[in-house]
C-alpha cells in the first residue's frame, strides 16, 4: 500500500518513505553532528557519531581528533583531496583512524585527507591483524606527516587502494601485511610515496596486488 507517505509491506510493517531514504541512501554530514570544521576544538565525539551512522560525509576544514573506529559497511567520504576544499583529519593519538575490533569488512574510505602532525602516530589502519578483511574501497586519500606508517592494510582480500598520496612519516608508507594465509587478490593502483624511510613494506602471506 502506498498513500504518498508510507509504505506498509505483505507482512504489515509501515515504513516512512522520507525517513527510510533520507537514514539509508542520504549521508549525514560530520558538521551536523557537532564536528568543529575550524581545527580549533576537538570533534572525535562528532566525528565518530557521523561515522556510526554508516554513511557520513565530512566537508571542507580541519578537524582535530584523538582517534576514531571504523565499524564494518561504513562509507566515509570528503570532498577530495586537491585543492584548497580539503577535509583534513588532524590526528593526536595512535593509530588514528582504524577499523579496531572489527574485520574491516566492506569499509570505504574516499575524498580525505590526513594530517599526522598534530601528534599521530600512524594515521589509518584497515582490517584486522590474523583475519582476513575483504572488500574495502580506498581512494583519493592524502596522508601527511604521519610519523609512523600511512597506511596499514592488515590481510585485505578482494579491495581496490587507488590515488593514494602518503608524504613524510617516519617509517612506513604503505605498509602490506598477510598474517592470516591464502592471497590477498587485492587491487594497487595510482600509489605516490615520498620521503618514508620505507615506502613500501610487505610482510607475510601470497598477496596477489
């Protein structure tokens, strides 16, 4: 039955048509949720509400936090990283952002930029050591003064890493490991790395990139 405003299905259930597509397929913006787009004051709490919400965007500014999770299905998108309407995640703690106690699983991660130098250790970690994580879309990131690693893909299997810019972090700057068996089949593309004592460092495993 559909009256313009409801959808009630074979077994009874109403569902509200706005409040279904807006909470589903409309992302909801890190600044609605109290994200401090100045740099000045700390947004962690905001920043994780927006990404609890599974599809969060976060616009142009600088956004200071102290580290953030990533749960499984999430989508976490900025405005991209070229130019001056940069989304900058400035990060305090170690490891900033990673998908935690989580698998990493179907996780995509697009359009931002992360900034180290605020005291971050390394800036993002994805999937879990031992487990293999699949299905996580990484593309057209930054990542700054990191002063460890970038990047860390712990066992990703069947991904896509694309665009990736990694510049100045002490250690690694994309940092590859398979301690979980079997191949990773993921694809690299489009990977710039500069100034890291290792660029690149693989650890374990048959990955296939």
């Amino acid at each position: 039955v559909d009256d313009g405003k409801t959808l009630t299905t074979a077994g009874g259930r109403s569902l509200s048509v706005n409040d279904t597509f807006s909470t589903v397929h409309m992302p909801v913006s890190a600044i609605a949720k109290g994200a401090d787009p100045s740099g000045t004051a700390d947004s962690t709490a905001s920043l994780q509400a927006c990404i609890n919400t599974l599809n969060c965007y976060v616009p142009m500014g600088v956004y200071q936090f102290s580290s953030l999770t990533v749960p499984d299905n999430a989508i976490i998108r900025g405005p991209g990283i070229f130019g001056a309407g940069r989304a900058v995640l400035r990060s305090t703690s170690s490891p900033s952002v990673t998908t935690g106690a989580n698998t990493g699983d179907n996780i995509s991660i697009v359009g931002l930029a992360f900034d180290g130098t605020g005291g971050g250790n390394t800036c993002l970690v994805v999937g879990k050591a031992g487990t293999q994580s699949s299905q996580f879309k990484l593309e057209d990131l930054l990542f700054n003064g990191c002063s460890a690693a970038g990047l860390v893909l712990n066992n990703a299997t069947i991904s896509r890493i694309k665009n990736i810019w990694i510049s100045g972090p002490a250690a690694n700057g994309l940092k590859l490991v398979n301690d979980a068996g079997g191949s990773g089949n993921s694809k690299i593309e489009d990977v710039v790395l500069t100034g890291a004592v290792e660029n690149l460092y693989q650890s374990g495993g048959t990955d296939n990139h």
